[in-house]
C-alpha cells in the first residue's frame, strides 16, 4: 500500500511540475495591450531580490565547471562593419533618462545613433519612449522635415506610468507594440529584458551555441541611458547587469551600459576568462581619418562593486594587475587605467565591472 501510495504522489507531482513548465509567459505581440506581469521561469523571486553581493549562483559556474578554456568576450559594438555586413544580433534598451545624441539630416548622432543602428531589436523602457520621441520626432516637427520614421522602436513595455499621452497616441498609431507590465517589485528595465529574453528564446539555431560559438557571446544588448541621473538608479542598473548576467538565457549575451561618456559591463569570475575590445585602444584614434567617431576610449577601469577581489590579473593595460594584491574598496581601486593593446584580458576571482571612457569626435 505504501508502495503504491508513494507512485500515485509522484505521478501527481509529475504532473504538476509539467503543466508549470509549459505555462506561457510569452507577452503578447500586439498593440497598446495591459498584461499582470508574467514570472518567466528564468526569473524566479529569489533571482529579482537578489543582493550585489551575488545571492544567485552564476548559471556560467554551473554549466562549466573547472574548464579554464570558457571565453567571455565584449567586442565593441562601434566597430566598422565588416565586409560582408555581419554583425551578431543585438537589442537595444533605451531608458528614462535625457538624450543628448543631436539630431541632424534626419538622422541620430554620438553613442545611441550608433547603438540604434548595430541593434536589431529595440525597446523604450515607459518614459525612455518619451524621450526618443522628444530627440526625434518633436526636432523634426519643430525643422517641418518628413518623418521619415526611422526610429520607431518594436517595443515600449514598463508600468507605462511616465509615457506620455501624446506620445503614446503617435508610436500606436505607427504601429509599434505597447505593452503595460503591472508589477511594482520589478523595474521597467526588468521588464524590458524579459522582452530581450523572449526575443533571444525565439533566435534562429544559428545564433545559439555551436560548434563556431561555444566560447564566445552569440547576441548583445545595450542599455542606453545608465549614468547620469540619481544615484540609486545607476546602481540599480549595475544591480540589474549582475542579475540578468548570471541567467543561463543570457549566459551568451553580453550587457552593457551605455550614454555619451561612459560604459561599463561586468566581467564574470574565474573560470571564465574575459577579454576585451574597445574602438579607441592606446593612441590608436589619432590614426583614423574619419571625421565622425564614436566608440570606448582607452580610459578605463576595474570595479570591485560586488565585493574583495583577491586576485585579479590583467594584460593589455598600462597598469596591469599581477594577481598579488586585492582590489576592493577602503583599499587598491583600479581607476583611470589605460587600455594599450587590442585585447585586454582579465581573470578575476569574482566579478568585476570594467568601465571604459566613450570617446564622441563629430564634425
């Protein structure tokens, strides 16, 4: 009887645990609609509260064990296209923050105008809509040139509290998607990757891992409008790179933020090793004969934002760290390095956040 008992708990467990596997958490790929807020199974309580200090075991650990040949890579997005117009495919987050890209000839300059045209996907984060529509469409409006619409993003999801009416009533009407997530214990940028996570779900089979990718990232996603504006929100941001970063959907997707000064990623722990590649390396940009440049510059640094580093060890910057010293604050802060070669490596024991000036020259 016991047996018996303990087989039909189990087949009902079973099942149980089935029918919340395939729960649809999906959002709905329509317009203007309101939806509670769906927990993607990727993104558990747990996970949403997790503390910088790293309560969620990095899915990265997990999945590679004592392999010391895992490769996690940032290539600079502001790279020149290659010759046969290849670019891995990117999202593009832009958040409630001012924009001070210009706009001129009907086209967006500096860091988002070139993130916005290396992304495939891109979403407004609630107000982050009011203002691509205030740097775009209201110039255009105020210069009585034709919209032509080219930048109409896919997506405006969040608590859709800060979109304004007008706002709202011009991206429905051109057919964007706008998607209200009601639940206050996330942020909208939360929400907004759990768009990105969806749309990273649906990629191709080429763009998941293979036998060409197995130690590189495969998509990337930008966040525009990180820095500048309260404290607790960059913070929040950074919180929300360290998160996201260790969900195993996002094991090969590099985050980073961004706006016109700065960036800044994280580089996950040993043993993963990092390297690095920005546009601007050493005096490499007083070589260039463009006249408009953006792109990383060799300023940068290494922040010990999620705890004592005990060992770090770098190449390719001017002050390289040995693995002799810890990093952390109250103590060694690597700031205001320079990058000097076209790779910087990094192997740390835990994660670290690498910054990096951005370098705007347009004439």
């Amino acid at each position: 009887e016991f047996s018996c008992s303990a087989l039909i708990i189990g087949w009902i467990l079973s099942s149980l645990s089935l029918s919340i596997a395939f729960l649809p958490h999906n959002l709905p790929a329509q317009n203007s609609v309101s939806v509670p807020m769906p927990i993607p199974m990727s993104l558990s309580a747990v996970d949403a509260s997790a503390t910088m200090e790293g309560d969620v075991k990095p899915a990265a650990e997990e999945e590679s064990g004592n392999n010391p040949s895992m490769i996690h890579r940032y290539d600079s997005p502001f790279f020149p296209i290659s010759s046969d117009g290849q670019r891995i495919p990117s999202a593009l987050i832009i958040l409630n923050t001012p924009i001070k890209s210009s706009y001129d000839n009907g086209r967006l300059s500096g860091v988002l105008g070139k993130l916005w045209d290396a992304s495939s996907y891109r979403i407004c984060a609630d107000g982050g809509a009011n203002r691509l529509y205030d740097a775009t469409v209201a110039i255009q409006g105020m210069r009585s040139e034709n919209d032509s619409s080219n930048y109409l993003p896919d997506l405006i999801t969040g608590d859709l509290d800060s979109l304004r009416s007008d706002v709202h009533q011009y991206y429905e009407a051109k057919g964007v998607s706008i998607i209200r997530v009601e639940d206050q214990n996330f942020h909208d940028l939360d929400k907004s990757l759990m768009a990105v996570e969806n749309w990273v779900a649906k990629a191709p089979s080429e763009r998941k891992a293979g036998s060409n990718h197995e130690k590189t990232n495969t998509s990337s996603t930008f966040i525009y409008g990180g820095f500048g504006g309260r404290f607790d929100q960059e913070m929040g941001c950074i919180n929300a790179l360290c998160v996201w970063g260790k969900k195993e959907s996002f094991q090969q997707t590099s985050l980073a933020l961004y706006d016109e000064e700065t960036c800044a990623f994280v580089l996950p722990e040993s043993p993963m090793k990092s390297e690095v590649r920005i546009r601007f390396p050493g005096e490499s940009i007083e070589s260039e004969e463009q006249t408009n440049l953006v792109g990383e510059g060799p300023t940068c640094g290494l922040i010990p934002i999620f705890g004592r580093c005990e060992k770090v060890m770098t190449t390719g910057l001017k002050w390289n760290l040995e693995g002799d010293t810890p990093i952390e604050f109250g103590a060694l802060v690597s700031s205001s390095n320079r990058a000097i070669d076209e790779v910087v490596t990094v192997e740390t024991s835990c994660p670290v956040i690498f910054t990096a000036e951005m370098i705007v020259k347009q004439e």
